[in-house]
C-alpha cells in the first residue's frame, strides 16, 4: 500500500476508512480491500484519473462497496453507544463526586470548613465546664492511649519542648473525627475563630496552666496552624512567678515526675454537609466545587 502516491492514496485511504468503520472484519473484508488497492495501483501506473475509478465523492463509492460486505450489526452499534453513554455518565458521577462538598469535607477536614464556611452546617459549643487536666509523662507523653480523655476529642500531644531559656513549649494537633457520611466533627482546646484569617485568630478563653517540679506555668497560645487537615497549635508555657527558676523542670521530666497540664471548658465545632435537595433549593450545585487542600510546608 506504501506505492500509492498523492490524490490516489488519499481516496484509496478515505475509501477503506469507511469500508472498515461499516463492516466486519474478516477474510471477506480484507480481500475487498487488497482488490480495492489493486485497482488504484493499477490506475495510478496506467496514468487513470480517479473519475474512472468510481464517479462522485469517494465516500458514495465505499458505500457501493460496502452493500455487497457483511455489516456491522445495528445491535452492536446501540450496544456500543449505550457503553459509551454509561461511560460518559461514570465519568460524570465520579467527577461531581470528587469535587462534592462530601469528599472534600472528608479530604480538607477543618480546612475546607473555614474555607468555604457558607456551604456547610455548623455550631460550636462548649464541651465541659470543669477543668480537664492531663498528666503527661516523658516515656509516654506521645501515645494517645495514655490521655484516652484527649485522644477520644481527636486531641494529641505532639511535641513538648524544654530546650528554651525563659519558657517550655507544647505542639499539639486536633484532628478531623467523622462521625458519618457527610456529618464531621472537630475539637478544640479553648480557641475562638474569624472565618477571615482563620488560622491567625484563635485564642484562648481562659489561660491554660501546667505545674511540673512546683513550679506553676501560664499557657499562651503562640502559631495556629489549619493549613492543613487538621488544626495545629503550639502553646508556649512561661512561669507564673517571673522570678521562678525552672532550670531543673527539664531534667526532672525527663526522671519521670508528671507535667501537669489544665485545660477547662473544650470547645467543639460541628459541622455537616446540608444535603442534595436543600443545596438544589437554594440554586446551588453540590458539586464541582473548586478547592485544593493547602498543607504545610
């Protein structure tokens, strides 16, 4: 076939296109197409001009072609478009779903609440009235089994840091905790927040405190972190007393006496996806919503 040149091979080629688009492969069809080559080899050595070879458009010609072929049955034809239909509607359905407020409540956690706080369901309310006191331990400080009272809110101890002069430091996470398919819940240790700069505006209600070798501590809250998941918070401990020495509170930590820590009320935030028909009702779709989770860097 690589003999033929210019206008030959094209209408040879838009010729066989059909004809293989319209009938089924086999023998018959493979040797309609080798005589059909031969034809316009032949044409093209004896210096025949294309209006010999069939009249009209080329396309009319490989219909003549393809009467006297086995079709490609009409069943198959609507099996194939039905296929393609179904496809088309998968692709749909998976793509709305994957830029639903659902799947991105359950990929941005507290992050997408802030975000898009309008498209979501929620309150905040206050978890306790008493005081919520954890002792944390130096071997087991980093294992949530230990503070099941914490790590049931969806709290954990990160990090906690004695290596500075005038202050020791605690990191801490809250995580996401879904509580069915398109409610979630997320708690927090005395944070307010302003759905603007949210990550910039929590605070404490009241001052957290820790005690550790007798001498007591004032908590501040230092970075707030949702940029991620999860919420992510430092809290920066200096003494009460100005004039306390807290040299010895590293290495007594570490021998194993208890860091007190106090918390009073835990704020929780609860917060929900409205619902098909309530998002419809109110004009707007549940879906394709542009969001990108922002980690930390």
């Amino acid at each position: 076939m690589n003999e033929l040149k210019g206008e030959y091979i094209l209408d040879f080629y838009e010729v066989k296109e059909y004809v293989e688009s319209h009938t089924k492969a086999g023998e018959k069809r493979n040797e309609a197409i080798e005589t059909l080559h031969g034809i316009y080899l032949e044409a093209q050595e004896n210096g025949t001009e294309i209006s010999n070879i069939h009249e009209g458009a080329a396309k009319e010609y490989a219909k003549e072609i393809v009467e006297g072929l086995p079709h490609t049955a009409p069943e198959k034809k609507k099996r194939i478009k039905r296929i393609a239909m179904v496809l088309l509607a998968l692709a749909f359905v998976l793509t709305a779903f994957f830029t639903s407020d659902v799947w991105n409540m359950y990929e941005g956690g507290f992050n997408y609440r802030m975000k898009f706080f309008e498209r979501t369901n929620g309150y905040g309310l206050y978890y306790t009235d008493e005081d919520f006191i954890v002792n944390l331990t130096y071997e087991n400080w980093t294992d949530p089994e230990n503070y099941s009272n914490l790590s049931e809110l969806g709290i954990y101890f990160d990090k906690v840091n004695f290596e500075r002069d005038a202050y020791f430091d605690v990191s801490m996470t809250s995580k996401t905790i879904q509580t069915s398919l398109t409610s979630y819940m997320h708690y927090k240790p005395y944070m307010t927040y302003g759905t603007a700069q949210y990550y910039r505006n929590f605070k404490f209600h009241e001052p957290v405190t820790a005690e550790i070798n007798g001498v007591k501590f004032i908590g501040r809250l230092m970075i707030c972190d949702a940029t991620g998941r999860d919420l992510r918070y430092n809290i920066m401990f200096e003494p009460e007393d100005e004039n306390a020495d807290f040299s010895g509170c590293k290495d007594e930590f570490k021998n194993g006496e208890e860091l007190k820590i106090t918390f009073g009320e835990i704020d929780m935030e609860h917060w929900s996806y409205p619902g098909l028909k309530q998002m419809l009702l109110e004009g707007r779709l549940p879906f394709f919503v542009p969001y990108r989770l922002e980690n930390e860097e």
